[in-house]
C-alpha cells in the first residue's frame, strides 16, 4: 500500500510506485477564478456589440452621412402643400361638420347616462319601499364585481396604548 511504501523505503522506490507523466497534458490546469470568466465574458459581449455596430453602419447608405446638403434646415423639413381655396374652405366645412358630430355624440351620450342614473335611483326608490332587507343588500358594495387590489402601505389607526421608542426618547429630551 501507499503507507508502507512512504515508510521503508527511500525516494526512488516512491517514484517507481507511481507512473510517470508522460507531458504536461495531465497535470492540473490552472483553475479560472471567477472574476477572470466574467471579464471574458464582458469581452465577448463587447466584441459581437462591436461586430453588430460595424455591421449597421456598413448598411446605412453612406450619401446621407456625407451629404451637407441633406444637413440643411430647409432640406430637412417636408415641402408645404400649396392648397387653392376651394380646398381649404371645403377642409373648414368638413372641420365644422365633424365638430358637430362630436359634440351631439357627447350630448346622446350624456343625456343615456343621466337617464340611466335617474331610473337607478328610481328603481332603488321602488325597492325600498317594497323591502328595507333587499335594498340594504342591493345598497351593499359588491367586491367582485371589479377585484381592486392596491399595493404599498395603507393608512391604520395607532394603538391607543402604544408609544413608539423614538417618541419617548423625544418626550424625555422635552
């Protein structure tokens, strides 16, 4: 065994023990310490970034980078439509006339709301007199019809014998 062999005999009869490493393949590797594989790594994103940027650029064509005519401010914006007056004045009509629209939608729209809320109120009205027990459920609010969840701090009232230690240490100091 290994004992035995490390304790009779000399040096040499060690080395004949175990066998010979024929090159430097099978000796242990140096291990990669973790913040050498993350600089790797930042490298190699940095250079596909590096490839993918050269490759944009060699797409773009190259008139508009070179091009101080395109640079110009009046180049730059869209040429003004030259519009006659019949299309003008047909554009205003056609502004007034959708205008109108709008505002008679609103008006509809406005008028089915409050006739809704009055026959609510009515039916509500009707009910109470027929019933106390099923108005108070009807009046009762419904949680799942639409689920309301809220997130972050809500306000609670404060124990009525409960002194926070930052505040006895301020009524001591006063």
């Amino acid at each position: 065994t290994v004992l035995r062999i490390f304790g009779s005999s000399s040096f040499l009869r060690v080395r004949e023990a175990f066998p010979y490493r024929k090159s430097g393949a099978n000796l242990a590797r140096k291990k990669r310490k973790p913040a050498d594989s993350r600089k790797l790594a930042a490298k190699e994103a940095q250079r596909i970034l590096q490839v993918r940027l050269d490759q944009i650029e060699a797409s773009k064509p190259q008139k508009e980078e070179n091009d101080p005519e395109l640079l110009k401010p009046e180049r730059r914006r869209e040429p003004e439509q030259k519009i006659d007056g019949d299309e003008a004045s047909r554009r205003f009509l056609l502004a007034k006339d959708w205008s109108r629209y709008q505002i008679q939608k609103h008006k509809e729209d406005m008028a089915y709301f409050q006739s809704a809320a009055k026959c609510r109120l009515k039916a509500l009205k009707e009910l109470r007199r027929v019933s106390e027990d099923l108005y108070q459920k009807a009046m009762a609010l419904d949680k799942n019809i639409v689920p309301l969840e809220r997130v972050g701090p809500s306000d609670t009232p404060p124990l009525a014998d409960y002194v926070a230690p930052e505040a006895e240490e301020d009524f001591q100091r006063r």
